[in-house]
C-alpha cells in the first residue's frame, strides 16, 4: 500500500529533514522549488499525514460491532460509512485533529529556517533593527497563542454541538493519544 | 401445523470455515423451513456463532453452499463450474432479508431508538419515511417501549436495547431471523424480558435460528435444538427427545453440565 507506505515513512523522519530534502534536495533533481512553494509542500504533506493518522484511528475506535449492524440490515459499505460509522468516529477525531493542528500552527515556526517570512522570521528581522529580544519574542509567542486559542475555542465548539447525544460514552481512544512527538 | 412440510427457507450444504489454520466449520449442512425455531447449542468455540455469521455472509464460507429462497448466498458457480463471488449489490440485496440480532445488541448509538428502527427501511428499501415511522412506532410498542421512542441507546438498560435491536431487524421485514446468544451480555433480571418477545416472535410464525444457552427457551420454544461440536453438527432433534435422550456422548456431557448448571 503506497499510501500507508507514504504516511509511516512521512511520519518516522523529523520535519526539519523533509523540509531539508524539499528545499535543498530535490533541486539536485531538476525540481526547484520557490521558498513558499517548498514551505507549503513539506508542511502539507507532514500535515496531511497526521490527519490521515488520526481519520485512521478515529475510525478503528468505532465499534467493530457498528459495521457488522449496518452490513447486516443491507447497507453497503459505503452507505454504512456515511450514516454510521462517520457520525460516530466524529466524537473521536475532533479532539484528534484540534491537537493537530494546533501542532501545525507551532511548526511552521520552522520554516523560518528556509527563509520564509512567517511570524517568527519577522519577530528576527524586528530583533534585528531593534534588539529587543524580550518584547519581539513576547509579541511572537502571543501571536502564536492567539491563533491556537482560537482554534481550540472552535474545534471546543463543534465538539458540544456534535457530542449532545453520546451521554457518557465518550472513552480516552488512541487517535486522542496521537500527539506530535517530533523535535 | 406441524407435520406439515414447509417451504425451504434456508439449506445449507457441507459449508467449511477456515479462521487461517483453523477450521471452524468442517461440513455443516441443515435445512430451515418456514416458520421453525431452530435453537443451536454447543460450547463455546464450537462454531455456532460463526454459522450464524455465515449464513448473512458476514462471514464468508471457504466450501459449500449456502441457500436462501433457493438463491446462492455470496458465491455462484459459473458455466464452468468455478467459484465466484458475488457483485456487492447481490450480497446486501440478500442480507436484507434476514434479520440479525447480537449479543452485544449494536445499537447505533448516535440516533434515536426511533430513528435506529427507520434507519434501514427508508435508506436501503427506499420506504417512505412516513410508512417507516409508522411500521416502526407499531413494533416499538410491539417491544413494549413506546416512552422510550425518542431515548438514545445509552439512556437504556441492556434488556430494552436488545429489544429495539429485535426491532431494528423485525423493520427490514425479513424472512428468517438470526439470534446471535442475544441474551448472553444481560444481567440475569433482564433475559426474561427478552425472549418473551422471542417467544412470542416464534408463535407468530417468524422462522429463527437462535444460538443461546437458554436450555428452558430451547425446550419451550425450539421445534429443532441441533447440538455443535467443534465445527460440526454432532446430532440433533425434537428438545424433548435430546435433553433427556441425546445419543452422542458428548451432547450428553454438555447437556449434564448445562443443566447442573441452570439447577
């Protein structure tokens, strides 16, 4: 399976080595990528992985029981996927992918290292002109927290709205333990 | 009416079930015919469920035949003679027919008992929602568990979520329905409940196979009790004539147990 193949290899190896190998390798290649263009390609791709990672364990925490149901009354399995097992792996995946991408917005702080002018470049390139370290790297943290806070607020949100009904059913799964572990 | 011969529902024909080296069912053949209660018994690992599991291709059998209204379920034979699975659409078209309860009920938690009751009919049969609502309402109370229409599944206790499961099948209208143990994972006060429905599903000329280890419903309630031992049918009659005169001895030693058991 090339796609589960891409994910364990994407999954195995650090950001900053992909990032490395997109940027500065793959020119050797003939493939020359432009400083956005590399950034965006290495973080989607890392991004995309964890994703995959955490739809995959999202639904193998469904019930096994659900599927066999949904095939016994006739459902094909795509049908059985879409009003039974999706709805239900939702209470799994979201807090899943909030970790996720909260974990994204905090590693495209990496991607200064090319030179891409993201927030923690310019908090440099202010410390630069100004060598004010405490408040350039105060300012950058903020805005860091600004923009997780708001996605946990909102992933919190659609949590409460797609939760009301699993009175107590909702129990810690691994797609929640999936956390970024890279350094 | 018994005594009378009925139309063949299901035939089954030297089916085998392998579980990698193992093999679950060598050679299991039975005939079910309209209206009959079947109870298999047998100890655990002795393939009944996974007969069960069979016969809705849930489970799909390596050998043999498996007939449902005379039509092959899962596999056809091609002019040539060879083996063939069949087309999706074929396969849910049958499992549609017959209705299967579990053990461990497999309510679909995130709707309502009513909407679990509809789900089926209106997205796999295309019935209307109102006809489906209003099929569903009748067996709902059938269940005796009309206060709880608009209860999610874990608001209910296990004996009435088996109840809706029944119900949930009894919607599709099937031709046979299929007991996997379904009061095994109920606390002893709630089996009764039950297999009152079942029992009185049977009186109303529904066609069941039920596996359990309730010996006093086997004995009320089965026309046939077939007994299983490792993967095959090791004998099988009328409940009266196998509880007090099974002729195998290992039916014999299972049934003492069992028994001693329940005394």
């Amino acid at each position: 399976m090339p796609a589960r193949m891409l994910v364990e290899l994407l999954r195995n190896t650090p950001f900053l080595i992909q990032l490395f190998l997109i940027y500065y390798a793959l020119p050797s290649l003939g493939v020359s990528l432009s400083v956005a263009t590399a950034a965006l390609l290495s973080l989607s791709l890392f991004a995309g992985t964890y994703f995959a990672e955490s739809i995959r364990g999202a639904i193998s925490s469904v019930p096994r029981g659900q599927m066999d149901s949904a095939r016994a009354v006739g459902m094909s399995y795509a049908l059985a996927m879409r009003r039974i097992i999706f709805p239900q792996m939702l209470g799994y995946l979201l807090p899943a992918l909030t970790n996720n991408m909260i974990g994204i917005v905090k590693f495209s702080s990496i991607l200064s290292i090319i030179t891409l002018p993201e927030v923690t470049m310019a908090s440099q390139i202010v410390l630069g002109e100004t060598f004010s370290v405490t408040e350039a790297f105060t300012v950058t943290a903020l805005l860091y927290w600004s923009l997780t806070t708001a996605i946990t607020m909102g992933m919190s949100r659609l949590e409460r709205r797609t939760a009301t009904h699993r009175l107590g059913a909702i129990t810690i799964s691994p797609a929640q333990l999936i956390v970024f572990n890279h350094k | 009416m018994r005594g009378v011969l009925k139309q063949v529902i299901v035939r089954v024909e030297s089916v085998h079930k392998w579980f990698g080296p193992l093999h679950v069912l060598q050679g299991i053949d039975m005939e079910i015919r309209a209206g009959e209660t079947i109870c298999i018994i047998g100890p655990s690992g002795s393939g009944k469920s996974t007969l069960l599991r069979c016969l809705n291709f849930l489970e799909e059998h390596e050998a043999g035949t498996i007939l449902l209204d005379g039509q092959p379920m899962g596999f056809s034979e091609d002019s040539e003679g060879r083996r063939i699975r069949q087309s999706e659409r074929d396969i849910n078209r049958m499992r549609a027919k017959i209705g299967m309860v579990f053990q461990s009920f497999n309510l679909w938690t995130h709707m309502t008992v009513l909407r679990n009751v509809i789900e089926a009919p209106v997205n796999v049969k295309g019935v209307s929602r109102i006809e489906a609502e209003s099929r569903a309402l009748e067996l709902i109370r059938r269940m005796g568990l009309e206060d709880k229409t608009n209860a999610y599944p874990s608001q209910l206790s296990g004996g009435q979520q088996q109840r809706v499961a029944i119900a949930r099948a009894l919607a599709m209208e099937p031709e046979i329905m299929l007991f996997d143990e379904p009061t095994s994972a109920l606390d002893p006060e709630l089996v009764e409940e039950v297999l009152a429905v079942m029992r009185d599903l049977a009186r109303d000329g529904m066609t069941m196979l039920v596996v359990t280890h309730e010996m006093g419903f086997a004995a009320d309630v089965a026309d046939r009790v077939v007994f299983m031992d490792q993967g095959i049918i090791v004998e099988e009659g009328p409940p009266a004539e196998l509880f007090r005169e099974a002729k195998s001895p290992r039916a014999v030693q299972f049934l003492a147990k069992v028994i001693q058991r329940t005394r």
